[in-house]
C-alpha cells in the first residue's frame, strides 16, 4: 500500500483563516436566481416571501459569510431602480450576457437582502462600473445604507424599509478586462478610484471597497492597481480607494474551457484538473508579489471572487444557462483550493465560489418541481466550518507520492490545518486513483486526542448525487487511531477528509 507522512506543528499558529474565505456568488444566470434562490410568494415549492425556505435551511449548514450579487458580467448591465417597488411594475430587461432571456427584475434589492438575512451572510453587491454612472452607484450605496431624511433613505421608506442595512462589501465593477467594458488596467484604475470617491460611508457603515482585478496570473491589472492605491497622493491604505483587488480562476482540463464533460471524462483530463487546481497557488504568489512590493504591511487585501470547475453544460439545457453536474473531481478541486487559501490567509482574505446554485460549480441542483439536490463540493464546505476563522497551523507534506500526467507530477495528498477554541481541524485531499493511501500525521508541540474523523469519496472520481440517488457521495465516518503522537488513517481513493482533535 502507497504510504504519506506529514506532520502539522499545533503550538505555531499563523495567520486567521478569514470566514469569508468560504464566502458565495449568486448572479442572474440560469437558475442560479429564478428557479433556485426565487420562486416565488404563489409557489407551491415552500417559500418565506418568494425565497425558497429547503435552499435557505440547506445554505444555513454551511454558515455561509457572505454572498456576492447581482453579478458577475450580468452586474454591469444591472440598474438597481429596475429591481425596487412594486414587482408588477418593474421594467424588464434582456440579460445579453447569459442566454439572451428576458429578466424580469422580482428578484432585486430588497429581495436579496431578505435573503442574506435569512441566511445570516453579509451581503457583498457588485455595482456597474460597464454601463452605470457615479451618481447610479453611489445612490445605491445610499439607498442601503443611509438612515434619516436623505433622497435615497425616502425612497427606500416607500419601498417597505425604514432601517437601513449593514452592506460592508461593495464591487466596482467586474471582470473589467473583457465582459465588464473591455477596459485597459490604466483606464479602469482611474475609473475604479472616481467610483470608490463616490461610495460614501453612511452612518458608520464601513465600506470594503473591492477593485475588479485580473483573469488568473494578469498581474498588469495589480501592478496599475497598486501603483494608484499606494501612490504618494492617495491617502493612507487603509483608507485607500479601494481595500481589497480581486482576481478570477477557472479550473477545467486544460484542454480549452466550456469543452469537457462534467461526468465523463479520462484519466488525464481528472489528472489535468487536479493539477489546473493546484495551479492557483502559482496564481495567488504572483498577485501577492506585486502587491508586496507595493504594500510591504499587507494593509490592502486580496479577494478571489469567482472561482471553481467549469464543464460543458449538461445535454439538453440552455448553453447560457451554465448548468453542470458536480462531481468527486469538483469536491477533491474545491479541497485543493481551500489548503491553498488557508496557506495564503495573511493577504488573501475573501473568496467566492461561483456559484452557489444551479451553475457552474454548485452547492445545490434544484428543479422546478421542488427537488433539491446536495453536491460534493457542498459537503467539503459543511467538512470544512471549522476553519473559519480560525487560525492556520502550518501542515506540510513530508514525503508525499505524486501522480503524473504529461511529464508533470503533482501531490498525491494536500492537506490543511487551523486551531480555535480548544480544538484542531485537519483537511486532507487524496487525488490518487489507483489505490488507498496509508497516512501518518506527526502531530508535533502539543498533546492531542481524537475527537472523530470523516471522508468524501464515490465509487469513482466520476461520482454524483442525482435526485434518484441523493446520497451517492456523502461525507461517512473514517477509521483513524492515535499512536504516540502520530495520527494514522487510510484514505480511499479520490478522497476528501477532516479529521477534528481535542488539544491538550
């Protein structure tokens, strides 16, 4: 049998794994909005306001921090009034970017923030920098935001609100390279800094101001970025224009995105996936590079605000609708990522999987006649709660097999770990097909005991939960026994794991 060893250092700790790190996007596309979140107040599906209550109940297990909303491309060809008042009076509008549908604009403001109360998240909203103006974003900034006599603070009263919200993250803009206006670094850092003068803090409503930043390792849009944001005539970073330049990272084959199967595929496209996967630490060194040279106290932050697998749309649906089955291979990608963000949580601070129901990487399926459907991507998240913010301890693979695939050798094993409140949390991913992998974890500084332990794995790395059988993949108990101070434990083949220990 294959054997691991790692060892995880339980007296040092580093820096807290933010919560927001497991953070949600939720656009207009498909049936991520219509159809997944919104049914409805006349639905016959269970609902509280038109919000569907088995997604909200669901969505709770993951203590979700936050939701990112209306977009994405469709979030710069959004106009906020279009989504306020009465719904029968709502104009409509063609969503271009997703299936050329008519948007019928019942799911708005209000609705959305209904819905991050019902899930306990804060709400993260994503203005158009595309084709709004200053004054558009900055009145929306006031209608959540403000309180007393204000135009924006009226306008809202009529609207069925009194009180304000908290809305802490705001988007300027997205994907400014391509969908999002099709912008060089320089014109949109310009653009970015007017539009963050513009989002006002109303009544100690502290803004986290999140500049549109590159596709994967385009450090052009960080360099232009941080040059203005720490500039000798901008203010201090922690009041910069922005607090926090996020980029974007897909995971596919690859072999080209939107081609491959999301349930049939080989062996070198699983391996070619894994490894695509293990490639966004590259990614994330090379922003944090360029942002270090530039802020060498890590006051602005790094922020991945969409990322996961990206497969061809399962057969018989609309191609703009994004709609792929999730698999084991998703969750073992969803694992890696997380081992990743946990290393680099000192600059890395939110990220936003994309998204949360119905597209592309989901947490949940749902249909139209109330089936729901838990992915495994959404079980790592449940596995993984204890993370958040928690503090990283440093886990490190000691002699580890590879798997290969074209002259390349990636890990066979990733692995994580974080400490809070008396208790430790281990991740481990096994991406190896052929066999089970014999794990020994020298747990050094502190005397420890197992609490318990669980695995994520299927029948094949092909597995997936369908309404006939919901529970294909789900997270069952794994054998794990202390010896001296060293864990051991068996992980099956294309398996995800955590293990959680008492500290002494």
């Amino acid at each position: 049998m294959t054997i691991a060893r790692a060892a995880v250092d339980l007296d040092v700790t580093g820096p807290q794994i933010s919560r927001h790190l497991y953070g949600h996007f939720a656009e207009h596309l498909g049936r991520c909005i219509y159809g997944g979140f919104w049914v409805g107040e006349d639905s016959p599906i269970p609902n509280e306001r038109g919000i569907r209550l088995d997604v909200v109940e669901a969505l709770r297990r993951l203590q979700v921090p936050n939701l990112r909303w209306p977009g994405g491309c469709f979030a710069d060809e959004y106009h906020w009034r279009d989504g306020i008042g009465p719904r029968a009076e709502r104009p409509t509008m063609i969503n271009t970017n997703w299936g050329d549908v008519v948007e019928s604009n019942a799911f708005g403001t209000h609705e959305f923030m209904d819905l991050c109360d019902m899930l306990g998240a804060e709400p993260y909203v994503n203005g158009n920098v595309g084709s709004g103006t200053v004054q558009e974003m900055s009145e929306w900034v006031e209608y959540l935001t403000r309180s007393g006599d204000s135009p924006m603070a009226r306008l809202r009263r009529e609207n069925g609100r009194d009180e304000p919200w908290r809305v802490p993250f705001w988007g300027l803009g997205n994907e400014a390279w391509g969908c999002g206006g099709n912008m060089t670094p320089e014109y949109y850092t310009s653009l970015a800094r007017r539009y963050a003068t513009f989002c006002k803090e109303h009544d100690g409503n502290r803004l986290y101001r999140i500049a549109a930043g590159a596709a994967d390792d385009d450090i052009r849009w960080t360099h232009a970025l941080m040059a203005s944001a720490t500039s000798s005539n901008a203010p201090d970073p922690q009041r910069s224009p922005f607090q926090a330049i996020s980029f974007h990272y897909y995971t596919h084959a690859g072999t080209g995105i939107q081609k491959e199967s999301a349930t049939a595929f080989s062996r070198d496209e699983y391996v070619r996936t894994i490894s695509k996967a293990y490639e966004i630490e590259r990614v994330i060194r090379a922003h944090e590079a360029v942002m270090d040279a530039y802020d060498p106290n890590r006051e602005i932050d790094l922020v991945c605000d969409e990322w996961g697998t990206w497969w061809s749309v399962e057969p018989g649906t609309n191609p703009g609708f994004l709609f792929q089955q999730n698999t084991v291979r998703d969750a073992l990608v969803a694992g890696i990522h997380f081992d990743v963000f946990h290393r680099h949580a000192a600059r890395l601070r939110m990220a936003n999987i994309a998204q949360t129901l119905n597209v592309l990487q989901a947490m949940i399926l749902t249909d139209d006649e109330g089936g729901l459907v838990l992915t495994p991507t959404y079980h790592v998240y449940e596995m993984n709660v204890g993370h958040h913010d928690a503090l990283s301890l440093s886990a490190r693979g000691v002699d580890v097999p590879t798997v290969s695939v074209d002259g390349a050798e990636v890990p066979a094993l990733s692995l994580s770990a974080s400490t809070k409140n008396g208790t430790a949390l281990l991740s481990l991913t096994h991406v190896g097909v052929d066999g089970p992998l014999s794990v020994d974890v020298d747990l050094r500084g502190r005397a420890v005991s197992l609490v318990g332990a669980r695995v994520l794995t299927g029948a094949n790395a092909a597995a997936h939960n369908t309404p006939a059988q919901p529970d294909a993949v789900r997270p069952v108990p794994l054998n794990a026994s202390m010896e001296g101070s060293v864990l051991r434990l068996q992980l099956p083949p294309h398996a995800f794991a955590t293990v959680e220990l008492a500290l002494a």
